[in-house]
C-alpha cells in the first residue's frame, strides 16, 4: 500500500466520522423540533435557540472535506431539511409550523456557512 493510498484512506475515516456526527446531531434536531409540546423546558428564546442550533449543524456538515467544494447545495439541504421539519410540526398535536423558525433557522445556516468561510480563510 502507498503513502498516498493511506493518507487517503485516513481522509476518508474522518469524512465518515464527520458525517456521522452531522447526521447524529440533525437527528437530535429533529427529534427537539418533532417532540410533542410539553416535554422539555420552556424557551424563552426560540429564535436565537433556532439560529445556533442550525449555526452549529451547518457548520458541522461543513467541516467534512468532501462537501467543503458544494457549500451552497450543503446549505440549502438544510434549509430544506428545516423547512421539512417545520412542515411535521404541523402533523404533530399542540404543534405548529412557523415562518419565523425557518428563518432563524436559514439564518442560522447562512451565518454558520459564513464562520466557515472566514475559518478557512484564514487556515489556507
């Protein structure tokens, strides 16, 4: 086996680490967004919760190097992925869907998309 038949095998292992941990951690969204009401603490600060939590999936997805080349497709899954989300709250009893957590959320992905671009930046 070569050096660089190694080093990318190595590439390939964190990759799938890294989507791993992005695909846990928008599961644990969409089992926050699709709970039924009443069944966590009450939030006082819905949107900004909203913003960070999409802040940090965004730049999740991002730091896997095999989608840093495809940021806006990355991006606009999860937008799509928020907005699919936003639509089964609607199915949910005492849920309902909201305009205003899709844009935080957007913004969210759109700000955490931006903390990337001037983290890599600044690296390369």
């Amino acid at each position: 086996m070569q050096a660089s038949e190694v080093e990318g095998q190595s590439v390939l292992r964190k990759d799938s680490v890294g989507i791993l941990v992005a695909i846990a951690y928008g599961g644990v969204i969409a089992y926050l967004s699709l709970r039924a009401p009443g069944d966590g603490p009450p939030m006082s600060h819905d949107k900004l919760a909203h913003m960070l939590a999409y802040l940090v999936f965004a730049v999740l997805a991002l730091r896997v190097k095999a989608l840093q080349g495809h940021v806006a497709l990355v991006c606009l899954g999860i937008v799509f992925y928020s907005a699919a989300l936003e639509f089964g709250q609607s199915l949910v009893p005492g849920r309902h869907m909201s305009g205003l957590d899709l844009l935080a959320n957007t913004l969210g992905v759109v700000l955490g998309a931006c903390f990337c671009r001037l983290l890599w930046w600044r690296v390369t």
